[in-house]
C-alpha cells in the first residue's frame, strides 16, 4: 500500500533541474512517478488526502479505482480553542506555509507593496529560506510590513490564527492545505488561490475569498476589502467521513487478505 501525499509529480508546474531550489522539486515531479509505476502492482492500493488527488491518480492507471482511497487528515487543533497570548501586535494577515517556491509568497510580496495601509504580512519562514521572496521584500521596500516568524509551535499556531485579520493562502499546488482547514475550523477569514485543492477543502465555508494566484491586483483588492473590519465567520464544522481509523482498518483488512504480508 502507498500513502501518496506529494502533489507535485501530478502538477502542471515545470522545475528546473539547474536551479539550487527548483532541483528537488524537479526531481519529484519527474523521478516520484516513475518509481511508483515501475515497482506498484495492479492490484496494490493507494491513499490519497483528497478528491482531486484521487482523479490524479486514477488518471495514471496504476491501480484499480476501486483501490484508491481518500482518508482525510485530521487537523491540528481542539473543537473547544483556550484564547491565547497575543505574538504580534499590529493588525496582520497570517500565511503559514513553508519556503518552497509554489507556496507563491511572492504574489504577497506584490499585493502588500500595492496596498496604501500598512497591514503587516506574518509568514511563518526565517529570511534566507526563500530567496526571491527576500529580494522582492528588498526590492518593494516593504521590510518593515513582513514579519518573520519562523518555526512555531501549536500554542504559537493558535496564537497566530486567532489574532490575525484573516488566514491567506496563495500556495498554488497543496495535497490537502491543511492550514485551509485548520483556519476554517477556527472561523477565521481566508485568502486562498483559486484551486482544485482549496474548492474541495473549503467547500461550503462562506468566509473564504477565492483568487487567481498570479494576479496580484486580486489580492490586493481582497486584502484592502478587510482591513478595519472584524471578519466574523460561523467556525467550520469539520466532520471528515473517513479519518485515521479507517485508515488503519484499510492495512488491517489488507494484512489480513494476504497472510503473505505477515
């Protein structure tokens, strides 16, 4: 059985296999996939987070659609959230995504730069870790507006969420997006790029605003429509019909249709 949570060999997205940080991810796109198909059976089963990755998967062929499986994760936090210290203390937009290139800081970069209010941007990344968001910081003149933050740990996670005037989220490729539901869940407003991954998750979420990841006239307008204004949002019921226990119940049934796999 495969647990295939790598979007990235079933994206449109081209890598460069010359460019320091596009190697790995030219790498996966490319090298992923052919593994997979050269060593899986037929008959193997595969479990995927997602609806849209379920189709991806189905359309390679490698197994019976009746052996593909979508187990959704679970998020992060408690249905009963304790109010948390405040880490940041001016009004923010909050993205909290890691430093590879299709999670398109640079679109946040440009949107920021283009707004006459000087809301701040928290990014949960370290300067260095992505090159060209740095340098279009530098270049914008926008250093004082973009928080580094880092690491943080679940209470910091809270923290963050909670205070901040919404949740955005430009990434333009995602298996699932947890921070999407994880930020719904909480009722907080969204940001997010107009994508397969972001439809599914957010369905039926009515504070969310959708736009084109490239367009950062899009954004901007949608960060200049919120700010001032409490963004208050009925908290996403989040009831998955499959989660972990089925997941584990899939290897149980699978170990115990072939006493070989013992």
């Amino acid at each position: 059985m495969i647990y295939l949570h790598q979007p990235i060999p079933f994206s449109s997205g081209r890598w460069s296999p010359f460019k320091r940080d596009e190697r790995v991810l030219f790498l996966y796109k490319y090298f992923y996939s052919f593994f997979i198909s050269i060593f899986i059976k037929k008959s193997d089963n595969i479990v995927v987070q997602t609806e849209w990755m379920r189709d991806a998967v189905r359309s390679r062929n490698w197994v019976h659609s009746k052996n593909i499986h979508v187990i959704k994760p679970s998020i992060g936090f408690d249905e009963n959230i304790v109010k948390t210290k405040r880490i940041i203390e001016e009004e923010y937009v909050f993205y909290p995504a890691s430093s590879v290139s299709y999670k398109n800081h640079v679109i946040l970069a440009k949107a920021i730069a283009r707004l006459k209010n000087k809301i701040k941007l928290a990014v949960s990344i370290l300067p260095g870790e992505n090159d060209e968001f740095d340098k279009l910081v530098d270049k914008l003149d926008i250093k004082d507006r973009v928080i580094y933050l880092g690491y943080q740990d679940k209470i910091g996670m809270q923290s963050l969420y909670q205070n901040a005037l919404a949740v955005v989220f430009p990434s333009k490729l995602e298996t699932f997006g947890l921070p999407l539901s994880e930020a719904a869940s909480m009722g907080k407003y969204i940001i997010a790029s107009d994508a397969s991954f972001s439809r599914e998750v957010l369905k039926g979420y009515p504070g969310v605003k959708f736009c084109d990841a490239d367009d950062d006239e899009q954004w901007c307008q949608a960060l200049s429509s919120i700010i001032g204004k409490k963004m208050d949002v009925e908290p996403l019921s989040i009831k998955y019909e499959s989660g972990w226990a089925d997941f584990f119940n899939l290897i149980e049934s699978i170990l115990c249709s072939n006493p070989k796999n013992y």
